[in-house]
C-alpha cells in the first residue's frame, strides 16, 4: 500500500508468514493472550 515492496516480495512474505504459522509460530493475537474471535457477516443470509 505504500509502496515500499514489489507484489512478488508482498507474496513471497505473506507465503513465508504463513509457512511458519502453519509451523506452529504464535500470532501476535496469541502472543497477547487475546481470546476474542467474530466473523463479520458480509451477506444478508437467506
């Protein structure tokens, strides 16, 4: 967004970020002990 990156360097830190998250690497959410979760409804369900 600011222009600091080129798309594929954007792509290759989001693969390596979920590579090691999927590694078992804590997100900052659980690092913080933060516990709270919502999925926000985008659709008007039927």
């Amino acid at each position: 967004l600011r222009g600091e990156m080129t798309l594929e360097e954007s792509g290759e830190n989001l693969l390596d970020m979920m590579t090691r998250t999927c590694n078992g690497r804590l997100t900052a959410q659980e690092v913080l002990g933060h516990e709270e979760f919502i999925l926000t409804k985008l659709y008007r369900s039927a």
